[in-house]
C-alpha cells in the first residue's frame, strides 16, 4: 500500500492518503504530548510499540464483537484504517478516580468508582479539552441522540473486555479515552488504544505503567509500555 499526501499531522500520529479511497495509512510517531501539546518529547521506540500496541487490542476488540478502524499492519509504525468521519469528541470511562477528576471534584486520587463512570470531552486543545455533556454534544450537532448512545454503550463494553484482559495480566484498567467515527452508515471505533490513552496500574504495588509517567516526569515511560505489552503476551 503506497502512502500518498498527508493529510494532517497530530501531537502523536500523522494521517496519510493511500491507494484505497474508503482507507487510511495512519503512522505512530515516538513525538509524545502532555497537558494538550504544553510538553512535548520524542521517545525511542513509542510510535512502534505503539503502533503494534494498538494492532493487538484492536485485533482483541473484533474478536469480541466491537466494530474498529483497524484494517491491518502496514510496517513497523503504520496501519491501514478504514476512513471515518470522526466525531470530535472524547468518550472516557473511569473505574478508579485519577487524572483531571480528582482535582475537578477533590477526589482522592485512587478512589474506587462503582459503577464505574463517564465523561464526554470536546477534542480542542485551544479550549483545553473541556468536559461536555450529552446535551451540548446534540445541541451543537458534534453528534446525534443515536451515535451519543452507541459511543457510551459501546466504551462501557470495551471497558469490560479490556478490564478483563488486563486484570488477567495483573494488571488495573484504571480509566481511558476512546474516539469513534462513521463510514456512511456505520459507526466505528477509531484512532487509538495505547498507554498513550489510558492509565494503567500493576494489580499489586499500583505502579503506574502508562502515560502518567511522562506528565510526571517518572522516567521509563517506552519501557513501562513494552513491560505491559509483555504482561499481555504480545511479541513486539
Ligand atoms: P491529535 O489530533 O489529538 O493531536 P493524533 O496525533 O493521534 O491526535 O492524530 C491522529 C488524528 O487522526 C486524530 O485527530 C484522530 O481523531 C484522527 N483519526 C483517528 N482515526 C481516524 C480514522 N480512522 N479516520 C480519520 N481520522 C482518524
Ligand atoms: P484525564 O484524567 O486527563 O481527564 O484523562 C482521562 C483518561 O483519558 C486518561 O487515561 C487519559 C485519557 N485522555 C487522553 O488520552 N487524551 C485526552 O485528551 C483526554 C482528555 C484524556
Ligand atoms: N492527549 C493530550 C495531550 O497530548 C492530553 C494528555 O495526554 O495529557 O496533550
């Protein structure tokens, strides 16, 4: 698959034309983004780890019924997706209270939620991500009653196949953020799932194994991602 022009380059990935007009070539690349764009790095490794990262859970997620982008590895930092019209706007489920909502509602950082809980952000990084709700999503026409609903139902699902996949491994899903799309009448899971966009947790000592340790500054960061990928038994 040939890669044409490029479309529009991310904070972590670039989208390029390709051969296929209903596809995508999206690449992994090792920039890293934190606080939407404020710190910025590259790290060796991470747009491969990543990219392989995505493939495989992904992969996991058709398997279990979820409809993705995800079309095949292309090389070692791209995929062929299916093109969407992405919906711009942020699905996040959180089964332990961490990240923005401890300092927006003064939760212990570590709080069990039970049930576990959601939140709709708008994806602008000038505004900073701000958290929406359903109503302001179909006020402003960024989605429908329908895709509002299939994008809730659909990331509580995905919350309770991966929750399981990694707390097989030992490991705690503690929240993430999933992106959707549609290709004319179907709605698909889009973009990524990566340690770039979810908190991860080791089950025992709550060692953080996810992008955390890089808005942190904790250091090891591509090394914790490989370490999890390793836990999931997926060769890199
Ligand atoms: P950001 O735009 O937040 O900086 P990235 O660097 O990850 O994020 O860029 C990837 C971009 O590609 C995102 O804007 C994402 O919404 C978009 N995207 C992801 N999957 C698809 C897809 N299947 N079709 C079209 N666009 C996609
Ligand atoms: P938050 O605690 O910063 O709101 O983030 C919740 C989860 O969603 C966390 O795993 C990081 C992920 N996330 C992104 O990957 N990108 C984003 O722009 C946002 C708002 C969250
Ligand atoms: N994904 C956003 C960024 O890259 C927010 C974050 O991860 O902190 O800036």
């Amino acid at each position: 698959m040939l890669r044409g022009e490029e479309l529009y380059s991310g904070k972590a990935k670039s989208v390029y034309r390709c051969e296929r007009d209903d596809a995508l070539i999206l690449k992994f690349r090792d920039d890293t983004s934190a606080f939407d764009g404020e710190k910025m790095e590259s790290l060796d490794r991470k747009g491969v780890v990543n990219n392989k990262f995505n493939a495989f859970i992904m992969q996991h997620l058709e398997s279990q019924g979820v409809k993705t982008h995800f079309l095949e590895l292309l090389s070692d930092d791209e995929a062929l997706v299916r093109k969407l019209e992405m919906f711009p706007i942020e699905c996040v489920v959180r089964n332990i209270a961490s990240g923005s909502m401890t300092r927006r509602l003064g939760i212990e950082d570590g709080t069990d939620l039970a049930p576990p809980t959601f939140e709709f952000f708008l994806k602008n990084d000038a505004l900073h991500d701000p958290m929406i709700n359903e109503y302001h999503i179909e006020s402003f026409g960024w989605a429908d009653a329908d895709a509002v609903a299939f994008m809730k139902a659909r990331t509580f699902e995905v919350n309770k196949i991966l929750g399981k996949l990694f707390a097989d491994a030992n490991m705690i899903l503690v929240d993430f953020k999933l992106e959707f799309g549609r290709q004319g009448e179907t709605l698909y899971l889009g973009d990524e799932f990566t340690p770039d966009g979810c908190r991860i947790w080791d089950a025992k000592t709550r060692e953080k194994l996810d992008k955390d340790r890089f808005r942190k500054g904790l250091g090891g960061v591509v090394e914790a991602y490989e370490q999890v990928a390793a836990r999931l038994g997926l060769q890199l």
